[in-house]
C-alpha cells in the first residue's frame, strides 16, 4: 500500500515520537512475548502485544492521557467529558486523577459491572460516572449535549489526532522491541483509534508490513465504511464485544485506516468466545472481548501467514469474570458442541427415561432441562440443551430423535426463539 505524503496527513509519526516521550513515566512499556503454543499451531512467529498489562488493562491510557495532557489548563478551568463503553473511561478517569480535573463520564447502561467499578476506583473523587442509552453510540450523544451545554471539553475517544497519536506508542514499543521485519499486525478495531495510531507509524517504518483489522461480525462499521468509500452508521450492532461495538466509526479514523488498513475481518462472537478461553486456558492471559479479536481472526488467515512473523495486539484485558459462563456457552454452540432443542416427549409412559438412554449418546450431557408448561410435567414439550462431545456426535443425536419418536425444534437455529429462551 502506498504511503501518502506526509503534508496531507493529520496524524504525523513525529506526533507519535513525540507522545512516546511523554508518555514515557505515565504508561507501562508492555511486554512484547513470543508465544510458542500459537506460533507451533500457525507455523509461524506469533507474537502477542500484551496492552492487557497496562495500568488500566488496556491501550486506552496512552490517548486519553496524552490528550488530556495536552489539554490540561484549559480542562482544569472547565472540566472535561467523555462517552465510553468503559476503557476510554478508565484512561480518562486515571489522568483526571492524576492531573486533578474534574470529570463526567457517560456510559452505556449495557456496560459490565467490572468497568464501572474500575473507572470508579481510578478516577476516585474527581470523576462522576452516569449511565445512559445502551450503546456507545446513545451514551456519547447524551455526553456531547452535556459537553455543550456545561461548556467543559470532550474527550473523543477515538476520533482525535491528538488522542490518536497518543495509541500510536504501542506500535513505538512493537518496532523497537521486535528486532526482525513485521510482516503482518492484527489489531481490533471499534471506532478505529488503535489502529490509526499504529497503522500511521507502522506504514511509515516498515511500509511491506500488511495491517489487519479486526472487527466483531455483529459490529462491523469500519469494513461497511471502507466497502463504501465513506462513513456509513449501521442500523443496529451486537454489543457482545462491548469495547469495539460501535455504530460508526470516526471520520478521521475512516480517512487514516482507508490509506494505511490492508484488510478488515469479521469474526463472529462466538469465534471470539473461543479465543478468550483459549487465552486463558492455554496462555494464563485474561483477555476482554476486544482484546482477543486479533487471535480469532488468525485462522481466517492461516495460510497467508505461514512462515511470516505476526503481531497479535491483545488490546485489553478488562473481563467480568462473571460473564464467564456466557462466554463459554457462545464458545461451545459456535464450535458444534452444544445444542438446544425443544423437543415434544410423547404421551406415554417411560418417554424421558427412554430418551435418556437412547437418544442421547455416550459422551453426551444434558447442560439444561425445563417443562414449559409448568401443569403437565409428566409429558409435553421440555426446553433441553446437550453438549456433544464432538462436532459430528450431532448428526447422530439428530437421527436418533427422529427414529425414536421425539419431535423437535432446534432453537439454535431459530435467532427469534434462541433470543427468548436461552
């Protein structure tokens, strides 16, 4: 891709050196690890960018501080505001307390409890969190109607040159540590700050490195954009990948990530799901959502990148342990392994043991179990999930179903349905 003329860009690298100075005694130089377990299974170099590690576990405190900073008198005098589905409110509200200034952050009510307990505990007494809408989107309406009518400053979150610039010293570290040429980088993108940040300074530095980025499939906004040679707002998004479901990315960030971004790819939630379980299982990392965006994506280019050296940025780690369980859930109904079905037990006597024994399969579980109709529990319809223990285990189940007589209806297969019961 070729590089533009430095005069025509908004974001400048010397912006990005000059950020990566001062951000020098604020931020955590974050660990570059070669991790072997991935690199084995894509036969290549991977190596994962751990802004998990961060002060706040995330990338966000290089923007926000940075423009904060650059900024401070004039928001000690009138306070700033910001919208964010929780790590721009963690940056912001970590440099509201260290430089003392007020804050208001807005948030979407959707946001896990984890991050507004941790904005919280950053900002202490200087910032005031207030929940609104159910996206990022209605939250950072609400906040710039109240930036203008307060007169205070509103930090973007991702659409600022100076913000950008600021999360642009993630790819100063990558290249400085790296000690080989790159020849690919994989980050998520939301409203695209990351990647505009690293994608203007990595382009500039070693132009033949390809820039990848990855968005949730339900949640795609910068891909529609780029396919239509504008900024365009979808209709409705998945919030499942809270810290990159965005509606429309920014203006700036569209300009920047259509010049330097090589690619886009989608990964569905699920797809995501199994990534953050392998981070934690098989590599001890904890991370978010958006954070393990860039290791789903590595199958959809297994072959591309065989023999390549790869940066993976694992851009955040602010996971509620208490989604967990959703989390495996989404992971195993992605991955073929488990099921929910509806299914009409007949009207005689043993039907529930019979299918017990012989519908379901030696390795199979029963992971849920409930009549719908609460006054007739000995025969009728009953809600029941099984967990296979291979993916080809389900055409077998599925046969067996029909040879003994049990209708169903598979509610996986049914989003309207699926959304109601499970």
């Amino acid at each position: 891709m070729p590089i533009a003329n430095e005069k025509t860009r908004k974001v400048h690298v010397e912006d990005i050196l000059i950020a990566n100075q001062m951000l020098k005694e604020v931020v955590v130089h974050t660990p570059l690890q070669l991790n072997k377990r991935l690199s084995e299974k894509y036969g290549c170099d991977v190596y994962i960018k751990r802004e998990d590690l961060q002060h706040v576990r995330s990338f966000k405190l290089r923007g926000a501080f940075y423009k904060i900073k650059s900024v401070e008198q004039e928001a000690r005098e009138k306070g700033i505001v910001c919208a964010s589905a929780g790590n721009h409110a963690q940056g912001v509200a970590f440099a509201c307390a260290e430089l003392g200034i007020d804050g208001k952050i807005f948030m979407p009510q959707t946001t896990p409890k984890q991050k507004i307990n941790q904005v919280r505990m950053f900002g202490r007494d200087q910032v005031e969190i207030i929940l609104t809408g159910d996206t990022f989107d209605e939250s950072s309406a609400s906040a710039l109607a109240y930036t203008e009518e307060n007169g205070r400053l509103f930090i973007h979150p991702f659409d600022d040159p100076t913000l950008i610039a600021g999360q642009g010293t993630v790819a100063v570290e990558i290249l400085n540590d790296i000690g080989s040429p790159v020849d690919y980088v994989f980050a998520s993108i939301g409203g695209g700050g990351l990647m505009s940040g690293l994608a203007t300074y990595i382009k500039h530095v070693s132009p033949d490195t390809r820039m990848i980025g990855v968005e949730p499939a339900g949640a795609a906004s910068m891909k529609a954009s780029l396919q239509s040679g504008e900024v365009v707002r979808l209709e409705s998004i998945d919030k499942f990948v809270d810290g990159a479901a965005v509606q429309q990315p920014g203006s700036l960030t569209y300009e920047i990530c259509s010049r330097y971004v090589d690619g886009i790819t989608p990964v569905p939630e699920g797809k995501v799901c199994t990534a953050i379980l392998d981070l934690y299982n098989e590599h001890a990392i904890i991370a978010e959502p958006a954070g393990a965006l860039p290791i789903a994506a590595l199958d959809a280019h297994k072959e591309e990148i065989r023999g390549k050296t790869v940066v993976c940025v694992v851009s955040g780690g602010n996971n509620d342990i208490g989604r967990m369980q959703e989390i495996k859930e989404k992971s195993l109904i992605h991955e073929g392994l488990l099921y929910y079905f509806i299914v009409e037990f007949p009207q005689r006597a043993g039907a529930l043991r019979q299918f017990l024994d012989n519908v379901l399969g030696p390795d199979d579980d029963i992971t849920t179990f409930e009549y719908t109709k609460k006054n007739n529990k000995e025969n009728g319809p009953g809600l029941v999930g099984i967990e296979v223990k291979h993916r080809e285990d389900y055409d077998g189940l599925i046969r067996r179903m029909y040879a003994l007589g049990f209708p169903f209806k598979e509610v996986n297969k049914d989003s309207t349905l699926f959304g109601l019961l499970i």
